[in-house]
C-alpha cells in the first residue's frame, strides 16, 4: 500500500489547483505584472515597422495589456481553477494584436495588396471588443444561473500502482496510435484521431504527477526525454506546428495548474520556437502533401524538417526578419478580419449560420451517418473572400471564430457571440473542476481546455470534439477504476495467503 496517494477528507489535486500562492497577490507582483507589459509594448510600439495608425496602436496595445487582467484574476485567486483564460488571452493577441508590431503591411498573403487602414482599424476595435465580451461571460455572473444544474466530474485516481502504468500505457501507446490514422478508412478517421489524443492524456496524467512529487525519477526522464519531445515531433510531422505547439500548451497548463505560477520561460521559449516552426511549414507541407516525401517513414520526415529548421536559422539561409515577417504572417488573423469586414455585407451577404450547421453532426460518428455533412469551411471561406484563387482547391484557409461570427450576424454576432463562448468556456471547467474532482477531472479540464484554445479554426471544429473528447475521459476514468479495484483485491488476498502458509 506504499505506492497509494495519500487520501484526506478534501481533494488535494483542487488545493493545488484553487489555493493560490503565497505572496502571488502582493502588491509588488501585480506592480512587476504591470511594469513587464508597459515595457513589452513601449518596445514594440518602438519597433513597429509597418507604422500603423495612432487608433490601431492603441486597439493592439490594448489587447495585449488585456492580459494582465485574466493573469491577475488567476494568480490571485479569484479565478480558482486551472489557467485556462490567462492561455486563451495570449493566443487571442498573438492573433490579433502581437502581428500588428511585426508586420511591414497588412495583407492577407504575401503577394496580396494591403487590407485599406480603415478596415483593419475596424478589425482591431471590434476584435478588442469581442474579447471583452468573453470576458464577461467568462467572469460574469451569468454562470450562477446554470452553475446549479452542471453535472461535477468527481474523477478520483488514487493508486499509484494503476495510475502510474496506465499513464505510461497511453503515453507510449498513443505515438504509435498516430502511425495508424493515415490507413484507417475514412469513416473511421475521428477514431483515429482521438486514439492518437491517448498519448497526450497520458503525457497530462504523467506530467501532474511529477509536479505533485509522487513520480520516481527514471519515468520523469522518460517523460520529458522521450515522450514530450516525440510526441511533439510527431505532431510537427504533420505538416501542422499547431499540432505540435498544442501539447506544448497542454504541458505548460498543466505546469501552471500544479504549480499555481505562470510558466513565463517556458511561454517564451514557445514564442521563440513559434516563429521558427512557421516559415518552416510552407517547404515542408511542400515535400510530404503530395511531394516526394509523401510516402516517406515518420524518421525521415523528422530528418527532412529538422534540415529545414536548421538551414533557416543556424544555416543562415532567411535573414531573421524575414523569419519574424513570415511567422507574423501566417499568425495574423486580424487582417483576415479586416478583409471580411469590408466585403460583407458589400460585396458577400451575411450567412446567416450557414458555417455553423457542421456542428450540429459532430457528436455523430461517420461511419454510423456516413453522409453527414463535410467540414469545408477553410476551402469554401478562402474562395468566397478571395484569398485563395479560384483554380487552387487545395489550401484552405483558417477560420477564426471571432471572424466567423462577424461573417455570419455582424457587429452583434460578435458581441453575443464572444460572449456565449466566453459562458461556455467557464461551465465546462466547473464541471472539471470543483471540489473532490480528482486527478482524473485535473486531466481532463486541461485536455479539454487544450481544444478549446483553437480559437483560430472554425467553431464546428473547435467545439464539435468536445462531446467525444469529454467521452474519452470518461472512459479512461473507467479503466482506471476497474485497474484499482483489481490493485485492491491483491491487497485483500495477500494477507489470506500469507496466512494459509504459516499454518
């Protein structure tokens, strides 16, 4: 019974979680949070050099400074649960604000006339706006309506001797799990995807337990000398850096939750990392879709784009301006904004929902519906606004949700839209996380969270894996009760054998 968590009255993992850290409230704290960001954007307005207007200044300066806001909530604990918002608030301004201080114009592609300056400052405002509006449903009161009636995740694993081999078993066994997904049918193809997701719950559960100081030394060196950085290499060999980048998030979320400290290094180490990975993308989606490395072993595919990393910054083959141009590109959202703005409702009506209706059918598998109808908003958004040309059916374009409430309602879309989100958001982590969640609710609050911050896709895709990701939980819950119950009934029977033998 050594290897069993300690068990007391109230939930452990939800002290770790909610108590907030000595001292984290101070004065001089909120004093140093203040005095970074002042500094932070007193350097890139410095910088800027596109040379945006005053108004687009202040609208971008004022989305980054926002972060301090759910920052301060969070490390003082008046926000007690995981950082879930303080993560979503820096990958909204890296979209929609952070570009603005990097670019040289804003366009939406690299050979695309500039968005005009009126409507990108119509873009920032509204995109300062909409955030504010999640905000308040987020923060706001509006959540003691439906608080009463959510169903609370108690998600209690507290035999290490179950835990600690499962975690490893859907760790390991999830890097393999990636492998089958391209030879799967595709009506089984979301089943693919979540069996890859297992490694990335295992690396979650792994990852609390090392913080909480109850892992052994050699399985935290397998988790963070092999396991993270495969899994992450895996998800780079995608073609994707945010396939790769999103379990680098779930491992900082997870840090910050245990910890109850912002990962500040590790965010910045991420941010580095950000702007190198994404030129990188557009030479290696070259060689693997289609190209002569489509077929190739997942080894050389790491090679491949190893090669390429290394070439464009040690190799010395793109000027890092060109890196920080190319990377702030690719990140912009807000002058895909801009261009939708000013085309709808002028030259593209309202659609009224139309991108919606996808996720009316997520929840249903594909082989059980298998004409349900298909995600295409990247394709059929890039074509109607003309950022894609009509002969290429290839690429596809990412649909921010903030962007696709505006194509849809307009102004208001945005405001009851961003504010419905924001609601949404904060009832699904009270269902995680509350008092006597448990490991099992702390993995899965930041698994699901991990979802979630893919404000930069279309909201079918986004939130139409939550129901499944949710199931997935839970029956990895299952498995863990019936491993315990059987750790338990070994526990029962060697005191009966031991006893036969004396006798």
């Amino acid at each position: 019974m050594a290897e069993q968590f300690e068990s007391r009255p109230g939930d452990e993992w939800y002290a770790l979680v909610s108590v907030p850290r000595p001292g984290s409230a101070s004065l001089g704290k909120a004093v140093m949070l203040a005095a970074s960001i002042a500094i932070a954007l007193i350097a890139l307005n410095f910088y800027a050099p596109g040379s945006p207007t005053l108004l687009e200044r202040a609208f971008a300066s004022a989305i980054l400074a926002s972060l301090a806001l759910p920052v301060w909530l969070w490390m003082s604990g008046a926000d007690p649960t995981i950082p879930f918002m303080p993560f979503l608030t820096l990958v909204f301004a890296y979209y929609f604000a952070l570009p603005v201080f990097l670019l040289r114009k804003f366009a939406t592609a690299l050979f695309k006339p500039p968005v005009p300056e009126y409507y990108i400052t119509l873009a920032l405002g509204y995109s300062l706006v909409g955030l504010y509006c999640m905000f308040a449903g987020y923060y706001g009161p509006a959540k003691w309506l439906f608080s009463p009636i959510l169903p609370r995740f108690n998600l209690q694993w507290r035999d290490l001797r179950a835990v600690k081999p499962f975690a490893l078993i859907l760790g390991f066994g999830g890097l393999f799990a990636s492998h089958v997904v391209e030879f799967l049918p595709e009506s089984l193809a979301q089943i693919g995807v979540f069996a890859a997701d297992l490694s990335m719950v295992g690396i979650c559960m792994l990852v609390a337990l090392h913080l909480a100081g109850k892992l052994d030394w050699l399985t935290a060196a397998f988790l963070w000398g092999f396991l993270i950085p495969v899994r992450i290499a895996i998800g780079l060999g995608t073609g994707s850096a945010a396939s790769g980048l999103i379990v680098g998030i779930a491992v900082a979320m997870m840090f910050a939750s245990v910890r109850r400290s912002i990962p500040w290094k590790m965010m910045a180490l991420g941010t580095v990392a950000l702007f190198i990975l994404r030129p990188a993308e557009a030479p290696y989606r070259m060689a693997i879709w289609g190209g002569r490395l489509s077929d190739a072993s997942m080894i050389e595919k790491a090679q491949v784009f190893g090669n390429i990393v290394y070439r464009i910054t040690v190799g010395g083959a793109v000027p890092p301006q060109v890196l920080i141009d190319i990377a702030s590109l690719r990140l912009a959202q807000f002058t895909v904004f801009g261009e939708v703005i000013a085309d709808t409702p002028a030259m593209v009506p309202f659609w009224e929902g139309e991108s919606f209706y996808p996720i009316l059918f997520k929840p249903i598998p594909r082989f059980i519906m298998p004409d349900k109808p298909e995600e295409v908003s990247g394709s059929w958004f890039g074509h109607r606004y003309g950022i894609i040309t009509p002969e290429n059916i290839k690429t596809s374009i990412n649909l921010p949700q903030i962007v696709e409430l505006y194509g849809n309602f307009g102004l208001i879309g945005v405001i009851v839209g961003m504010f419905i989100f924001g609601l949404i958001y904060r009832l699904l982590l009270e269902m995680y996380v509350h008092p006597g969640m448990g490991l099992g609710a702390l993995v899965g609050g930041v698994y699901v969270s991990s979802k979630l911050i893919d404000i930069g896709s279309a909201t079918s895709l986004t939130f139409g894996v939550i129901p499944w990701s949710m199931v997935l939980i839970g029956l990895i819950h299952l498995i863990v009760q019936l491993a315990e119950i059987d750790a338990r009934s070994l526990d029962l029977r060697a005191p009966a054998t031991a006893r036969a033998r004396t006798t």
